[in-house]
C-alpha cells in the first residue's frame, strides 16, 4: 500500500488543513502544465504520475471517513519522513561519474570537431590561393604586396602620424615626452616596414587582389559559421541548466534523475552546483554583513567609552 502521508509530504498527524496546504503546494510544483517546452518525454511522463499520486493522495485523505479506513488499513506506527527543506539536494550517487565524464568527453570533442573543421577549410582556402596564383605566375609573398602609388601613400600617412610625437614630445612634460618618443619611433617603424613591402605592377596588383578579397571573404565566412555553431551549443548548454535551476528542488529525486538523458544528467548535476555556489555566496554574504554590523556595533561603544577632549 502506497504511503499518501509520504506522497504529500506530512506528518500522519497532519490537519485537515494542513493536508490541503501541502496538496495546492505540491501541484504548483508538479502540474504538467508547468513544465517549459523541451522537457524530455520521460521526464514529463514522471511528472504526470507523481501528480497523479499527489491527486489519489489527496482524495483520500481529505476525506475524514476514507482516511480513517486508510489509517486502519496502514500501520500506524510506521514512520513517515518530514517535507524536505527547500534546501536539501539529491545525493551524487543518483549520478553515474563515468557516463557524465563520457558525456563531458563528447562535448568537448565536438567543441574541436567544430574548430578542426574551421581550420581545414581555411587551410583548403590557402591551397586554392597558392594554386591560383602558381598559374599565374606569382609568389604567395606578393600577396602582401603592394603598387608603387600605394606605398608612397601609406609611407606619407605613417610620416604624418609620426610628426604627433615631435608635438607630444615638445610640451615640456617628461611624462608626454616619452609617450611622443614611442609614438614617433612606432610609426618610423610602420614607414620602414610599407617601404620594404614587395612592389607590384598595377597589372599584378588588378589579378591578385580579387583573388586575395575572395580567400579573405571566404576565412571570414568560415569563421563566422564557426562561431554561430559554437554560440549555438553553449546557447543550448545554459538553456538545459537553467531550466533544471528553475526545477523545485522536491521534484529532483533519483527516479526523476534515471528518466533524464546521459546529457541532461550532466546539465542538472551542474544545476545543482550553481544552485549550491549561489546559495554559499549569499550565505558568506550574510555573514560578512553580520560581521560588519558587529564591528560598527563595537567601534559605536567604543566611541562612546573615550572622554571627550
């Protein structure tokens, strides 16, 4: 026979009131229809019977004479657990450590399966270049080049940039005149480095650069496609342990924990751990606050116990 005290979570002693409180609470927490989109079947299907045997319980108990003959019918010395605390969490050892480190294991290779993909087809990018630019004859380091009139351009940008620092430097200020020194040496420096860049002919530099725009458009793509199917993963990581955050903690038992996915046993495990973290720092938080009040508290006395000058 089913232990309906249990099920609602009271004392055999319990009111008539008292077992109405307890059942409006606990189908708040367990009304299938208060589950988010995206709950596992299984888990749903949990749900459904754990409120099904809170509405059984309740039907029973509720009712002075159907509860008397279920209290003839029930020992009554048998001892019925107290509702849990808000508070009380299920033990790790409804949690498998070696399927969780597996599912740990297969989100982090597919983290580099997505990052090794990126990788290959930027470096099937490079080859495509390198083969289009052997047909035509050129080198892989002129794609760094750059045409006469583009050079002379960059070197006068970077003299003029430059010049700042004999301004900074002249302000009088040692501070700023060590800034205007790096600045002026930087784009020196940046001059040089336009100046010793390879030199290409305007009839080049019309063949390489679309071929250069286009290796460049297609890295950005693949990075960005990357990036989109990197967010995505972690978007749906967060979705899975907040919704298990949002779960009543009563509702989180070891059969609860068996209906779930491998993966999602993971996602609540961490959960958990969050909940936990959250729970310590307001908790070192209302410590630190009490220690604080006790030290104004004392500095106040104290204060008061010195004479006045």
């Amino acid at each position: 026979m089913e232990n309906f005290y249990k099920i609602l979570e009271i004392s055999p002693t319990a009111s008539a009131e008292e077992i109405k409180a307890a059942y409006r609470s606990l189908c708040q927490e367990y009304h299938p229809d208060k589950l988010p989109p995206g709950t596992p079947d299984k888990a749903r299907r949990y749900v459904e019977e754990r409120f099904k045997q809170i509405n059984e319980a309740y039907s029973v108990l509720s009712d002075p004479d159907s509860r008397r003959r279920y209290d003839l019918n029930f020992s009554s010395s048998s001892s019925y657990p107290r509702q849990e605390s808000s508070s009380t969490t299920p033990s790790s050892f409804a949690f498998d450590p070696e399927k969780l480190r597996q599912v740990s294991e297969r989100l982090e290779l597919l983290k580099k399966k997505i990052e090794t993909e990126c990788s290959e087809l930027e470096e099937e990018i490079d080859q495509s270049v390198k083969r289009q630019l052997h047909e035509l004859g050129y080198k892989e380091e002129e794609l760094q080049g750059e045409t006469i009139s583009g050079k002379v351009g960059s070197i006068i940008l970077a003299i003029w940039l430059a010049s700042a620092g004999f301004w900074l430097m002249g302000l009088g200020n040692s501070f700023l005149w060590w800034i205007g020194l790096i600045w002026l040496g930087f784009w020196v420096l940046g001059a040089l480095w336009f100046a010793s860049a390879p030199t290409l002919s305007e009839n080049a530099a019309k063949k390489i650069k679309p071929i250069k725009e286009k290796a460049d458009a297609e890295k950005f793509k693949a990075r960005q496609k990357r990036q989109e199917r990197l967010d995505k993963l972690k978007r749906h990581q967060r979705q899975r342990i907040d919704f298990f955050k949002a779960l009543p903690i009563q509702m989180i038992t070891e059969e609860y924990i068996a209906s779930l996915t491998d993966e999602d046993q993971l996602f609540l495990l961490q959960a958990i751990q969050e909940r936990q973290d959250a729970e310590q720092l307001t908790q070192n938080l209302k410590t630190v606050a009490r220690v604080a009040v006790g030290l104004g508290v004392l500095a106040a006395l104290f204060g008061l116990g010195i004479p006045g000058g």
